[in-house]
C-alpha cells in the first residue's frame, strides 16, 4: 500500500449516474483487480473505487454516484487527489487456459478491463459478458471491442442484447475459466452456473481498506477473510455462501 497524489486530467459522465475519471501519478504498484481508496475533503472515511485501467502514469477510475462522496467526486473537475494505492490482492491470469470468460455487472465492470487487456496480452481468447438493467446504463462495451475481445451484452428488461442476466449468455459460451466482479447475487448466480473454476471479486462496505478494522471479513473454507485485504478476488473453491 501507498499513499501517493494524483492530478486529475479527466472527469467525465459516461451514463447518467456513472463518471470516468482519468488521473496522473505514480501507478507503479497497481495491478488487475486491484482498488485505490480515495480520500475526500470533508469526509472521515476514503471511497474505495476499483481500478478499471492503468498505464505508465495514468491510472483510470470509474465510479457510479451513489452517496455523499461520489457525488463530491462528480463534481471535481481539476486538483489532486489523496489515494491509498496497490489495495486487495488483484485477479491471477495463471490459471485462465486458453478461453477465459469475463463476467461484469454494473459498476463490477470496470475492473474487468484491465483484466481483459492482459490476458489478451497473454495470447487468449477473451469473452466478456456484461449485465446492466437497461439500454442506457451500458458503458464500455466498445472499449472492450476495441481490445479484440468477443463482447455480449445482456439487459434486464431487453432494451439490448440479451435479455435476462449474465448467467442467460454464459449457458451458450465455451470457455476454460472464469471471472466475474458484481454485486454478490450476481456472483453466487454465476457460481451456481458455472462449469469450471474461477476467481470472484467481492463488492463490499470497507472502513479502513486495508485489513485494520475488521469491518468487511468474510467466511471461506479457510476461515474468516478480509475483502479489502485478503480479497476483494476470491477463489470459487474457497467460498462460502451465507445463507
């Protein structure tokens, strides 16, 4: 973990209620499916906002307004931004096989991306299935277009692509691993659904971000874990569902 600043470059609508923001710094210790916890003027606790892109100096937030501090984040246009980089412990492409698939929903697509590049980086063959509600809270299919991966799109109510959930395309897709970031019915569907292993990236309320408070644990198979530390990936094999 280090606490390091960022200028911002771009801060941009991208649905309704969902921004990218672009920011320059230092992102030499941040990696696939990892998060940054943002610090916001007038607000005891950071946001934590998982990483969607990184390159040499730029690093690619984007966040859905859903309380005081996003919306505070919407607002910012220019300054510097106190963050806490290289949080959670990220996605392993080690295990992906030759046709990883990739399933987001909502704002657990961002991180996907990152994910994406590399292992096209890799030599795979990389689909990505990503579920929304409706036609207009669809962002960044064609920048996983652009990447050179087989992207469907499934909607709720229709309005585009694939009516139903990300589980309604997966059940037609060939594939040798998985990963999915979501909010956990999502996920526990496509745990449910899936037939091979995978990694599973937790949604969850932190405190601190980095494993002090205790506040985000979990039960796996192999006792109590962190989200923010431990996680927020997971193994499929190392799940234990709440009841």
């Amino acid at each position: 973990m280090k606490q390091r600043f960022f200028e911002i470059t771009e801060n941009t609508a991208l649905t309704s209620n969902v921004y990218r923001m672009r920011l320059a710094g230092d992102t030499s210790d941040i990696r696939e499916g990892q998060f940054v916890n943002i610090l916001i003027d007038g607000l005891y606790l950071r946001r934590p906002i998982s990483v969607c892109d990184c390159t040499d100096g730029e690093l690619t937030l984007i966040y859905k307004v859903v309380g005081k501090g996003t919306e505070k984040m919407a607002q910012m246009k220019s300054g510097k931004l106190d963050i806490l980089t290289g949080l959670g412990n990220g996605y392993d492409t080690s295990t992906a096989g030759d046709k990883p698939l990739l399933l987001g929903g909502g704002v657990g697509v961002p991180p996907l991306y990152l994910l994406a590049k590399k292992l096209i980086a890799e030599g795979k063959q990389v689909t990505v299935v990503l579920g929304f509600n409706t036609k207009d809270e669809i962002f960044y299919e064609n920048e996983f277009k652009a990447l050179g991966a087989t992207v469907y799109v499934t909607t709720v109510d229709g309005s585009y692509g694939i009516k139903g959930f990300v589980t309604d395309a997966m059940k037609d897709i060939e594939y040798t691993y998985f990963y999915t970031c979501g909010p956990e019915p999502m996920l526990k569907a496509i745990y449910n659904a899936s037939l091979t292993e995978g990694q599973l990236s937790f949604e969850e309320r932190m405190g601190c971000g980095f494993g002090a408070c205790m506040g985000c644990s979990c039960k796996t198979i192999y006792g109590n874990k962190r989200i923010c530390k431990d996680g927020p990936v997971l193994r499929k094999e190392e799940i234990l569902w709440q009841k």
